[in-house]
C-alpha cells in the first residue's frame, strides 16, 4: 500500500479509519466509507453490554428450568389423561386401555385449552414461533408476561391429551416470553430486549431437545 492510498483510506498513526472500530478486513474499503461519509459508530464492549449479557445468561438458566417444567407437565398430563396415575414419566398414549372413550381425549383438552385462549390469552394461539417473530416485529419485542405461564400449560395440556404438536414452538414461546418480560422490567431498549428475548428462546430450545448450536442459530436466524 502506497503512502498516497494510505492517506486516502484514512490511515492515521498505524490504525485504519473506517466506519467501527473493528479489525480492518477490507483496508481498501476505508476510501468508500469516508467518501461516503459513513457514520462512525463504536463496537467496543462496554459496561451496558456485559450487563445485558449477564442478565440474558441469567434468563437462559431460567428458561431452561421453564423448559424442564413443560417436559414434566406434558408427562403428567399424558399419565392422568390416558392411564389415571399421577407421574411425571413420559409413557406413549398407545398403550392405554380407554378403547374407544380415547377418541375423547384430544376433544377434552382441545376444549381445555379453547377456553384458556378465549378467557386466558388470546397470545397462546398458535405454534408459538411466528407469534414471537411477530412481536419482535412490530411490538418492539414485548410479550405479555402471562404468556410465560399461560404458553407451558396450554402446550402441556395439548400435547399431552394426543394433540399433533411439538414441544418447540411452545417452549420458544416461553422462553422469548420470558426474556421479553425480564426486559421490560430493567426497562432496556428494544433491541436489548429482541436479545433478552432470543436468548431466552435459544435456552429454552436447547433444554428440551439437547440442540445447544442449532437453537442459537434458529434464534439468530428467526428472532433476530
């Protein structure tokens, strides 16, 4: 690199000028930046962002707790609704001896769950994953925090009376549920809380399915 490019690129006492103060992968792309006067903007760690990263630690070990409860209760809810026994297991619904009172079932906890949305929350419609997006969206990250209980319960209930669904849209729920809450509580900014949110769901994740690397990437990729 010549003296000349060096001066145009904004090389002043060793250290390249660009638009953050990162390591310098493209030194010819300082003299676009300036020409285009890009605003600077430091990435450096600071103070705030250790705070955020240690409370959205703290709402990771939450969340994975949360998740372990919604685990236990679609056992339970399984063993009291096809075997009458009160256990946290997990046991298959197929080996029950309801013959065909089974069929009612999935009908009494569709039913269950029917009146916790219309008198509960209308938030636990729904798989749970583009109710979150949609929150980050336009609602600046904000879930209702009763979504944090409400979610689990219905989930459990739902899956647990033979209801065809999946534990992840739930417990994603949940999890962004609570980080949301945590967020709106420290009264942080919206893309502290979209952290909060996600870190949330990605714990959540990865305690229900043993997926620590593929729920932080569905996170980034859904939630943020």
């Amino acid at each position: 690199m010549t003296p000349e490019t060096e001066n145009a690129g904004g090389h002043a006492n060793g250290r390249l000028e660009g638009s953050t103060d990162a390591w310098p992968w493209s030194p010819s792309l300082g003299v676009t930046l300036d020409a285009t006067r890009m605003p600077r903007r430091s990435t450096l760690v600071d103070r705030r962002v250790l705070r955020i990263t240690a409370v959205a630690i703290l709402v990771g070990v939450a969340a994975a707790f949360i998740a372990r409860i919604l685990t236990a209760l679609i056992g339970l809810v399984t063993n009291l609704a096809f075997y009458g026994r009160v256990s946290t297991a997990f046991s298959s619904p197929a080996d029950n001896h309801l013959g065909l009172w089974v069929i009612a079932v999935p009908v009494i906890g569709g039913l269950i769950v029917g009146v916790m949305a219309r008198w509960g929350s209308r938030a636990i419609r729904g798989h749970g994953i583009p109710e979150a997006m949609e929150q980050v969206l336009l609602n600046e990250s904000k879930i209702p925090p009763r979504i944090t209980f409400l979610k689990p319960i219905s989930s459990a209930i739902a899956i647990g009376t033979g209801g065809p669904f999946g534990a992840e849209g739930p417990i994603i729920a949940t999890g962004g549920a609570l980080g949301s809450f945590v967020g709106q509580l420290l009264h942080v900014t919206g893309a502290e809380r979209q952290v909060l949110l996600a870190a949330g769901a990605a714990a959540g994740m990865a305690a229900v399915f043993g997926s620590p690397v593929a729920a932080v990437v569905l996170a980034i990729e859904l939630l943020l």
